[in-house]
C-alpha cells in the first residue's frame, strides 16, 4: 500500500490540513494518508504547544470516518526531539509492505537541507510538496522524487486558530466542528 505521511504538530488541525490530505488521495498513487503527530518538532519551541496526546485526540476526531485517513501516535514511541528520518525507518521496518511518501509543505521543502540526515529521506522516499504562500519550490534535489500538488489551498493557519481562540473570537468553520467543539470543551489555547 502507498501511504503519504503527513508530519506536524497540528497544533490544532484545521481544514487546510484535510483539503491537502483528500486532495493528494484522490490526484496521486497515495492509498492512505496517515496525519504524523509530531510531539516535539526540533525546528519549533516546543513551549505553544498543546500536549501531543490531545493533538492527536483532535487529529482523530477531525478525520472520524474517514477510512483512508489514520492519526498516528509512532513519534510518541519514538526518543525526542522527533526527526523524520528516524520516523521513516522505523516505519519502513514495521511495514515493509507498504511504501511510504512523505507530504510536505513548500516552506517545510525550503527548509530540507536543516533536517537531520535529509539526503536519505531524498534518496529513499517520494515527497508530494504543496504550495505555501511566498515559498517557491526550492531548491531542485537532483534524483529526488519529488512531486509537485496543486492542492488548493485556504489561507489557514494554526498560529491564526490559536490567536482566535486567545482573543475570544469564533473558529467556526476553520476546523471541523468536532475540533472546535472538543477545543471549547477544554478550554484549549486560552
């Protein structure tokens, strides 16, 4: 099975992150996308973000439903801070089955060359890159397989749910109303 990894910190979810998830599988070899909760990402502070097993609760109820969307906690498991090639052979030796891509970001692309051991992630894995706002899809890795999505794309973003939520205005119809149920609930992000 094809299965496209989809790393972040989700901190929250929010449906950018699922129109990029549903647009890859349904405009690419992907069978399933599996959200990657990140618990530590070593390139953010860690210090904004909501504990990991409730991100990964709002991951899940975000894509309840949806067979061929997984939230997975294996960077949980894993020792932290969390780095995608460790997440990658993990993976790749606990289902050599299954092929995995990654999916990123063109901001996240930019910043490839920064990420532990990254000439193996290009060497051994396909990476489905969408556009971000002022990132080009930079620089050209020769041999890698990269492909390019034309997801579209909301201008949506966790730091902007977060500042709402902290300000005392509405996320209404930025995340799944599960999510912004579940994150009224708890009173999560004030």
């Amino acid at each position: 099975m094809k299965i496209g990894l989809y790393f972040g910190s989700f901190n929250p979810i929010h449906h950018g992150h699922l129109i990029i998830a549903s647009y890859l599988l349904q405009h690419s070899e992907l069978e399933q996308v599996w959200f990657v909760v990140s618990p530590q990402n070593p390139l953010k502070p860690a210090g904004s973000l909501l504990n990991e097993y409730h991100r990964l609760y709002l991951v899940k109820a975000a894509i309840e439903g949806a067979n061929e969307l997984r939230a997975s906690d294996i960077e949980f498991k894993l020792p932290k801070p969390s780095y995608t090639c460790d997440t990658l052979t993990y993976l790749s030796e606990k289902y050599p089955d299954n092929q995995f891509a990654i999916i990123m970001g063109s901001d996240s692309f930019q910043n490839l060359p920064k990420w532990k051991n990254y000439t193996y992630i290009l060497e051994n894995y396909p990476i489905y890159v969408y556009k971000r706002a002022g990132h080009e899809i930079l620089p050209d890795f020769p041999g890698a397989r990269v492909v390019i999505s034309d997801a579209p794309l909301l201008p949506i973003s966790a730091t902007q749910i977060r500042k709402n939520i902290k300000n005392g205005k509405s996320i209404r119809y930025l995340v799944p109303e599960a999510v912004r149920e579940e994150i009224e609930r708890n009173g999560y992000y004030r």
